[in-house]
C-alpha cells in the first residue's frame, strides 16, 4: 500500500484522491518464498509465504515506528512462524502461522511490536493412524519382557503440515506443540501398558494407563496413553505397548470378524501452537 505524505493547507488532487480510495482496499504484496527479514519498505504492505517447508518472518528493531503495521499471509503448506529478531514481538496468539493463515503486525515503538492473528485462522489440525485389518485378522503375538512398536498402518485422516506415517512411526518435521492420544488392545496378556516414545531423541513423552486381560478368560482390554511435545526438529514417534504374559496369534488384539475392517491400535494427534 503507497503511504501518502501531504503538508499543512495543501490542496488534494484528484489523483492523489483516488490513491487514498484505492488504499482503502489494496495493499502492495511482497511474495516471499524464503525465509525473510522485513524491511522498512514493508510499512503498510502485505508480505505472503509460499513454501512447502517451515519459514520464518523475522522482526528487528530501528525499522519502523510506533503506529506502522503490516499484514503476513501464509498461502504455503510449511508453517511461517514470526519470529524476534532484535526486536520483541508478543501476541495473545500463535505466532506460528499455519496455511492460509495470516494477521497483522502492528508496531508499539521501533523495538516492539504485537502479532494479531486473524480470527478466522481457526481450523484444527489433526492426524488419526490406525492399524487396520481385514475382517477375521487377529492381531498377532504380544510378547513380553520390553515395550514393542505397534502397527500403524493406515492413515484415517491427517491435515497436520510436515506430519506423516512411515512404517509406523509417525514422524513432526513441523516445529509446533502437539497432543497425542493412543490406544492398544490386547487379549490374554495379564498386565498391559502402552507409552509414547520419542524415538528421535530416546525419550519417553507419556506412560498410560495399566490394562489387564487375564489369560484364561475371553475379554480384551485396552490400554490408553496420552500426552504433549513441543519439538524444534523433525521428530519420530511411536506408539508402544508392553505385556506381562506373551500371548501368541492374538495378543495383541482378538478379531471379531464382523465383515468390516478389524481396527486394533489407534493414534490421534492435535497440532495445538
């Protein structure tokens, strides 16, 4: 958007006229693809990412002046995070700005300056794995002694930038804080556990729930783990459970051959920053 600089009793021409209309309704657009550093002469305009990996808008001080804002939009599938350069930058928000997200930079003093995303930047970002079978497969051994990997092998649904399945294991490229949710069957098995572990880094995030499933009857039981991470880096994870008592074939969980896909583990993540 051109800024127009006007002194005191000047008379406004009908160009000049037109131009502050125009303003009204039209920004200039700077298209970024890589990560970028704003610059004085992005005062009043609208600065877009496109890039299918995470970037970054960085924000320094002796730029701009208290009152000057801008707009960020982000039209690529990596998320754009605004980040403090030399500057501050606060927001009762997210400064991680998702696909087709964006909002408006405003500037508190040369040094400072607040990040209001826009309302509309609502949509949730989630990913459901399961294991699924066909109708009448079990769910194979259940072997005790450690905690296991189990399957994942199909993707239910999933929106969440940088986050994919590979045999079994989930991988974040995306920085960001997350939520995730697990469930494990299992079927004459006495104790179970399930946990999520961050394989990337050798760390657990969550222990779950103890479940139990005795080893002379017919119920299958379930056990349930849930918990966050905050990651910077690409980071795999995997859904893990652990039994007391090996059980061969169906352990890890029992078919009930209804016509319809059997489904044993399940995974849900929620992309929350």
């Amino acid at each position: 958007m051109a800024i127009q600089t006007f002194t005191a009793a000047q008379v406004l021409t009908a160009a000049q006229m037109n131009a502050l209309q125009a303003n009204d309704y039209n920004q200039t657009v700077s298209a970024k693809v890589a990560s970028y550093t704003l610059v004085a002469a992005d005062k009043g305009t609208r600065i877009t990412m496109s890039n299918a990996a995470a970037t970054t808008i960085t924000v320094n001080t002796s730029l701009f002046t208290a009152g000057d804002s801008l707009r960020i939009q982000n039209i690529g599938a990596g998320v754009c995070t605004v980040t403090a350069g030399t500057a501050t930058v606060t927001s009762a928000g997210p400064l991680a700005i998702a696909q087709w997200g964006g909002g408006q930079l405003y500037f508190t003093s040369a040094s400072a300056a607040v990040y209001f995303p826009d309302a509309a930047n609502t949509s949730l970002s989630i990913a459901i794995f399961n294991e699924t079978q066909s109708s009448g497969t079990q769910g194979g051994t259940a072997t005790s002694g450690s905690y296991v990997k189990r399957i994942l092998n199909t993707t239910d649904t999933n929106n969440i930038s940088g986050c994919s399945l590979a045999t079994s294991v989930v991988t974040l490229a995306t920085s960001g804080t997350y939520y995730l949710q697990g469930i494990i069957p299992c079927w004459r098995t006495d104790g179970v556990k399930a946990r999520l572990q961050n394989t990337t880094a050798s760390t657990t995030i969550a222990l779950g729930t103890v479940g139990n499933s005795n080893t002379t009857d017919n119920s299958q039981n379930f056990a349930t783990v849930q918990g966050y991470i905050t990651t910077s880096v690409s980071t795999n994870i995997e859904l893990q459970g652990r039994v007391t008592t090996t059980a061969a074939g169906s352990g890890a969980g029992r078919a009930v051959t209804f016509g319809d896909n059997e489904i044993y583990a399940q995974l849900f993540i929620i992309k929350v920053a």
